[in-house]
C-alpha cells in the first residue's frame, strides 16, 4: 500500500484488501458481509468521494472492535482504514 498518492490509487488498493477479506473463509460471516458493504460503499462513485470514505471509515472503527476477528484481519482492517484517512475531505 505505499506510494499510493492519488485518492483512485488509494481505493483501489482497498478495495483489493477488501475483497481478500471478504473471500476469506477464515473470517466470520458479519465480518466478510461488513467488507463487501464497504466495498460497495467505495464503488458507489454517484456520492461524493468524502462521503464514502468517512462511511467506509466508520463501518472498518465498528468491525475493528469485534472480538470475533482473527487478528490477522483486524490488522488488514487497520491498514484499510490509515489509507482511507489519507484521501482529503476537501476534493
């Protein structure tokens, strides 16, 4: 995920992340659900780019404090979220 500049870079590179986690067996079933939601969340290109992150944000503080997430995943999540924060509010 470094190098990534650009905010479409960025969410591309999420989205990816994203997606692993969502076909990963391992993960429960909300957890996966809550990633595919973010997912959808990020493509959504008719809301503004702002608003999907601050909401995709918000879904990955929420899935971050389950305790049912291998901790493996919960890094990931925490990843997703860093880039996410990187995009500015203000484009």
């Amino acid at each position: 995920m470094l190098g990534a500049s650009q905010p479409e870079d960025v969410i591309k590179q999420c989205t990816q992340v994203l997606e692993h986690i969502a076909n990963d067996n391992s993960v429960p079933r909300n957890i996966r659900r809550s990633a595919n939601d973010i997912l959808a969340t990020l493509n959504n290109e008719a809301e503004p780019l702002f608003l999907r992150t601050s909401s995709s944000i918000s879904i990955l503080e929420d899935i971050s404090n389950d305790p049912n997430i291998p901790l493996h995943t919960r890094t990931l999540i925490w990843n997703v979220a860093s880039q996410l924060e990187t995009i500015p509010v203000d484009d």
